[in-house]
C-alpha cells in the first residue's frame, strides 16, 4: 500500500515538476509584458535621481537636458512634461543613462499670479552694465512679464559731497540714473531702489573714514545705531537716493542679516531692553525720517531679522506694522518645508507680504552658470507656497522680487554675469506669469522668446555643448559654454600630464624623456585654446561691462589654471631641451625626511 502511495506522488511530481518550471521560464522570457506596468516604475526609481542643489523633500521637478533629442531617440510618450533629470553612471562618467520615462510630478496648486507685481533685481555690486544694455534689456523685460525693477545700487550710485569718498571708479553718473529710470519709465517698469541702512553696508563701513561707525571694530558689515553720526550718514545717503529718484512708489531699506548687535562701547550708555529692542528702534527711527520726506512712499524690509526677533519671543513688533513690508526670501529648490504653518500666522498680521525668489546668485559663491533647473524649482515651489499661506492663513501677497545677485558679499567674487543669466530670468518670469512650465512653453521659451537654436539646459550637460541665441545678452551667455568646453579640455589634457609630468619631476628636474614629448604636444593645443578663450572673453565683456570686470573674472576662474599649463609647458620645453642623461637613484636631495614645522595659534588668534 505504501509503495502504491509514493509511486503515485513520484509520479505526480514528475509531471507537475516540468510544467512548473516551463511556465516559469516562459514569464521570464516575457517578463517586460507581463510585468509592463510596473517594470517603468521600479526602473525609473532606479536610473533617475534629483540634482546635487534638491533637498529630501523635494519631488522630480526638474527639466531633460535635451527633451527634443531624447524625445527623437526614444519616442518616449511619457515625455509630455519634461520632469526628470537622467541619472549619471558612476562607473562611467561620460555617458548618462536616458532610456526610460520621465516622472511625473504632482500637480499642486499654485497663487493666482495676474495681479502680483514682478520685480527683477538688479545687483550693481559686482558687473553692472553699461548703459547700452539696459536699452536692450528693459523691453525685453517687458515682454517676459516683468513690471519692475529692484535696483541694489552699492557703490554705482553717484554720492556726491562728503558721500563721493563712497562710489566706485566707475560708478553711474547722475546722468546715466536718470537714463535708466527714464528707460524703465518708457518700458512700464516701476523702481524700487535698495539701499541698504543697517547691514551689508561693507562698500560703506570698509573705508577708514567711517570706520568707528561699524558695530564691531573688527568687522565692516553692520553700522551701529548706538551713534548718532550713524544716522547722519544714513539720513544723507537717503536723501541723495530720493533727490535723484523723485517719483519712486517703493524704497527696500534691506536690514537682513545683521550679524552683530549691542557690541559697540556707546551702546551701554543708551537704554535698549534688549536686541530686538535696538533693532526695532533702529528701523523705525530710519523709516519715520524717510515718511517724513515722502509720506506715501512704501517701504520694505527682507523679513529673516523680523523672524528672528518674533522667534525670540519680542512682542514689540506691532510698530513696524504700520511702516514696513516684509520681503520673505529664501533660494532653496523646495520652498513648501522651508516655512511651516507658525511662520505665515506671525506674519499675515502685515497688511502686505512680497516673496524673494531668485534667478541667479544662489548656487555658490563661485559659479559661472545660472542653469535654469535650480531657479525654476524655486519660483514653482515658492507659487505653491504662497496659495497654501493665503489660503490658510490669509496672507496677502501682493509681489515677488526675482533676486540675481552678484556677489554674495561686496567682499566676496564674482558670481554668475547678468547677461548669460537670462534664460533663468526668463523660465523664472514665465513660470510666475503661467503658474508653472510644460513642454509647449518649454519649447516657446527657449526657441522663440530667447530665440536659441535648441532648448536651453536646465542642469549643466555632461559633455561640452555649443548653443546659439538671439536674446539681449546671448553673446555672454555663449561665452560661458566656451568657458565649459574649455575646461572640460583642461581637465582631460592635464588628467595625462599629471600622469608623467608630477610636483616631484618638476621639483627634481626629473622627466620622462617619450611621455614629456606626448605631453607638451597637448599642451601646446589646450595653451591655443585658453589664449583663444582669453581674448574673445573679454572682447564679449568689454560690451556689456567697464574695464575691471574682465580681469577680475578671470582671475578668478580661468587664470590659475592658465598659469599651470604655461608653467607645465615652461618646464617640459626646457628638459627636453637640456636633459640627455639622468643621475642614478635615488633622486638627489631628496633623501632627508620632509619635516614640517607646526603653526602655533590659539583659538584667541581667530577671533
């Protein structure tokens, strides 16, 4: 009986068995239809991630680099929204990964923009142009929806009296002011000066002559109110920025990070309860001499020393109330966490809001680059941000500023120029004026407005591209793909040198007689290429900027890496010319241990 029973189940084992493992083998074979629906998802997780600049919360928002050659490639009917950025192989830098579906992102609701008014900022502390180029730029302004400017003067405003010490060699004349506002007056565009009246006044503060008027000896950033000469200084320069700005609506007296507080000796001698104290008596004190002069002039403040002041638990706010706008800033990809449900109740209490977006001059004190990506999530983000504040805590929103700084300090470098920044400009105005960014207006954005013969990049491409536009300012915009492409030449063509010509052959007098030789041919090509580059950057600079600009451009990006190819090439001509024979190891004086002597400092050295 038991052996009837095992041979029936051997049996049935042996004909189950082969069936099992053939059906098996068939859905393998056509897993990518059986298994279709999910297959895009779990491979797009796989091979798309987000840029290096998108924080955890952040969603897929970001444009393909190349949606019409991706589109042509693959046919790819997903592609209807350009949302993904394709994810880099790390074993294979050279090449991206494009053949899957994009992601899309979730629509969220954004704040109706057709009454919002739409400022562009214009940083004059670093690069501002020449006059010319505001004739070709403010209509076009018009035309990408902008209906002002903001513009941060510094130190191209022209002071004049005991204020002249103040303004830069090249700075505006009264003239060239009056130009450009009548410019911005033939193109529909309000002005708002920026003159900032408690920090970043280092243009001010850095000079000797007003040195005791710093809040901290040590450092020319912040003016202290706990003098009164301050406020004759300050009351001096806003009456030379009204005299020659007669019929402004709007002053932005800036107040945001300002650093130090209650530092100054005097300080003590005078009775502020606390810094939130002296920061609002400051405020006021400036604005009520500016009411005074202009009495339905409207003023603004950047809102993160107000937050503060709320967050510490200052309940003497309520006066600025009355005086002030809050202009809330922040650059950041995903706007939605940045600010929570508390943040929009402490300030709806203002009977206006203005947001602070920015289009270039937030992705690193030293960038060449505004890639639009970055600066588009911005705007889209800040759009969701701002109907989910209006509608659940009634906060009036009545305009957004689009920042483009130039410098994040007046100490500091160079950033990204005005001219190659416009194509950000342009998605981050057209992303405000539509509510967001699809294919179609992709398209129309780069192809018609900007007039480029492909669609601009969003994030910066892999390999060396070239890109041709007709808008005001393409030739600087082109100029910093050269500047790509020739740094993307140095780092193969020095990635070989440094194989063979090393700090310790250059030290020693030491070559290798063969590879030198395919080294300095090379670097004959990449010399060529850096002095071509070199010329035509500023050639295309001196258009649009006064004289200083182009070397201190190049100083700062292309002119030490300049100077290594010349001083490589220095070096190998001469070996090969004088090295026939080389002396037997080891390598003389280089035998004795390398000792370094260690920096003797304290903590009270930093400070």
């Amino acid at each position: 009986m038991l052996t009837r029973r095992s041979l029936r189940r051997n049996l049935a084992l042996g004909i189950c068995l082969p069936i099992t493992l053939f059906s098996l083998f068939v859905i393998h074979q056509k897993r990518d239809i059986v298994f279709s629906e999910h297959s895009v998802q779990s491979v797009e997780s796989s091979h798309f991630s987000r840029s290096k600049r998108l924080t955890n919360l952040d969603q897929f928002t970001v444009i393909n680099n190349d949606a019409q050659r991706l589109h042509a490639q693959y046919q790819d009917p997903y592609n209807q929204m350009p949302n993904a950025v394709p994810f880099v192989n790390n074993f294979n830098n050279q090449r991206q990964i494009f053949p899957y579906p994009t992601i899309q992102r979730r629509l969220n609701p954004v704040i109706e923009t057709k009454t919002l008014e739409r400022f562009v900022h214009l940083d004059l502390k670093g690069a501002a142009p020449k006059l010319d180029y505001y004739r070709q730029l403010f209509p076009f302004l018009k035309q990408l929806g902008a209906t002002g400017l903001l513009i941060e003067y510094e130190d191209m405003f022209p002071f004049t009296g005991n204020l002249s010490i103040i303004k830069h060699g090249f700075a505006y004349s009264k003239n060239d002011v009056e130009q450009i506002l009548q410019l911005a007056k033939t193109n529909d565009l309000k002005v708002m000066p920026l003159l900032q009246v408690y920090g970043h006044l280092e243009y001010v503060l850095k000079l000797k002559e007003f040195l005791h008027l710093r809040e901290d000896r040590r450092y020319p950033q912040v003016i202290t109110p706990c003098l009164e000469e301050s406020y004759k200084l300050l009351f001096e320069m806003i009456d030379q920025i009204l005299s020659l700005h007669p019929t402004i609506p709007y002053l932005h007296m800036g107040c945001d990070e300002v650093y130090y507080r209650l530092v100054h000796p005097q300080c003590v001698n005078l009775n502020f309860r606390d810094e939130a104290d002296l920061f609002i008596r400051h405020v006021t004190r400036v604005a009520k001499y500016v009411k005074s002069k202009r009495p339905n002039i409207k003023l603004f403040i950047w809102h993160d020393m107000i937050s503060q002041l709320i967050n510490s638990g200052s309940s003497n706010t309520t006066e600025l109330i009355d005086l002030v706008v809050p202009m809330v800033w922040t650059y950041v990809d995903d706007v939605n966490p940045w600010f929570d449900d508390g943040f929009w109740m402490r300030f709806s209490m203002f009977h206006e809001v203005w947001v602070a977006s920015s289009f270039k001059g937030s992705s690193g004190e030293i960038t060449t680059m505004s890639y639009i990506g970055h600066h588009q999530r911005n705007q889209q983000t800040w759009l969701e941000t701002m109907y989910t504040a209006s509608t659940r805590h009634r906060v009036n929103f009545t305009g957004i500023a689009v920042t483009g700084w130039s410098r994040y300090d007046h100490m500091l470098s160079l950033c990204e120029f005005l001219p190659s920044s416009i194509p950000s400009l342009a998605y981050a105005l057209q992303t405000i004026v539509y509510g967001r960014i699809n294919h179609v207006q992709n398209t129309t954005i780069g192809r018609t407005l900007l007039g480029c013969d492909r669609v601009p990049f969003w994030e910066k491409p892999i390999d060396s591209i070239y890109i041709s536009c007709t808008f005001p300012g393409h030739e600087m915009y082109e100029m910093m793909y050269q500047h790509d492409a020739v740094l993307h030449q140095y780092d193969e063509t020095m990635s070989f040198v440094r194989l063979y010509v090393t700090d310790l052959h250059l030290r020693q007098n030491y070559i290798h007689y063969k590879r030198s030789q395919e080294c300095l041919q090379r670097l004959y090509y990449l010399e060529e290429q850096m002095l071509y580059f070199i010329d035509s950057f500023q050639r295309t600079c001196s258009q649009f900027f006064t004289a200083d600009i182009a070397p201190e451009w190049l100083q700062t990006y292309f002119m030490k890496k300049f100077k290594e190819v010349q001083s490589r090439v220095n070096f190998i001509e001469r070996a090969l010319k004088n090295q026939s024979a080389w002396s037997q190891r080891p390598i003389p004086n280089n035998t004795s241990p390398i000792v370094i002597k260690r920096r003797n400092y304290t903590i009270n050295n930093l400070l």
